[in-house]
C-alpha cells in the first residue's frame, strides 16, 4: 500500500481515474487536509442545460485555476491535462475495480434522483434518467466505454511526466485509509 507521509510535500495535486471512481470527494479531503482549494473540473465544464464548456473556454478556464500556488485538482480532461499536469508536483490515481465505480454510479445517480438535487449550483444541472444515464450520450456509457481504455493509457501518459510523483489506489479501503494516515 502506498505510505501517506506525515507531512504530505506537495501543493498541486491531480486526482484522476475513472467517472464514479470518488475523485471530488477524496480531491475534497485532500484539499481540506493540506489547506490548499479544491478545483472540480466538471464545475469548470458543466454549463447550463449541460452545456460542455467549447475546448478553448475549457483551456482559459483551467489555467486560471492552475495558475495558483496550491490546489488539488479532480478530473480527467485530456483538452486540459497539459495545463494541470505542468504545474501539479504529484498525480493520485484512484483505480478502484469496475464493479466498485458501476455500485458507486448507482448509489450516486439513485441518490441524485431522488434528491433532484443541483449538481453544480448555478447551472439548473440535475440527473434525469432520460438525458444522462442511458445511450451513448450517458454517464453509465461513458464509464463503459472508457474504463478499460484509461487503465491502459494512464501508466504511459504518467510515464512522460517523471517529475510527477505518482500515488496509485486501488481500492476505497486503501484511499479511505491513505487519507485518514495523512498528517
């Protein structure tokens, strides 16, 4: 298992893996634990009546947020990942097993069903089983389609970054309890 420091050393982290997989939540404690601001990239996407930020006003919209001394990151977006990944000194992969991220899309989107809870505030975006969680335009395709793929990519892509250090997660239990040792 990865041993969490005492002192965690870095000030700009990137938590990345899979959609479901628990980024802003862990991004979230990290963030809190290390007093750094926690920057969720699908709030920098996401407009009203999901709207995708265009690439260009996704690009403008991460290098002010990674233009800061600190940060913790979630996300993944490959329009973007040469902006985060330039300035970030560490990369947290959680690469939780797929029965683990589809119980979790399932807990998440039943809970934002019933809650019709506001994803991002501001933007009116709520979960509704006919727009966003089935055909391809979904978030049950896109984990699908995608998972197996990221697995594959993420081990080269970190690679060409050496001056990342790399914490690599592979279960819940294991992120739970890295972050609870945190100092």
């Amino acid at each position: 298992m990865p041993e969490a420091p005492n002192h965690f050393p870095y000030r700009r982290v990137n938590v990345i893996g899979t959609s479901c997989s628990g980024k802003t939540t862990f991004a979230a404690g990290l963030a809190d634990r290390i007093g750094v601001p926690h920057v969720e990239l699908d709030a920098l996407n996401w407009g009203p009546s999901w709207t995708n930020a265009t690439g260009e006003e996704m690009r403008t919209r991460v290098a002010a947020a990674a233009a800061g001394e600190a940060w913790v990151v979630d996300g993944n977006y490959s329009v973007s990942r040469d902006l985060v990944w330039a300035r970030a000194d560490a990369v947290i992969w959680l690469d939780f097993p797929l029965r683990t991220v589809l119980r979790r899309y399932a807990i998440r989107t039943w809970h934002r069903l019933r809650s019709q809870e506001e994803i991002w505030p501001g933007t009116g975006n709520r979960e509704r089983l006919g727009n966003h969680l089935v055909g391809r335009e979904g978030l049950l395709w896109w984990i699908l389609s995608t998972y197996h793929r990221r697995r594959r990519e993420y081990p080269l892509l970190l690679r060409q970054h050496p001056h990342l250090a790399v914490v690599h997660l592979r279960a819940p239990a294991q992120a739970d309890d890295w972050l609870a040792r945190l100092g």
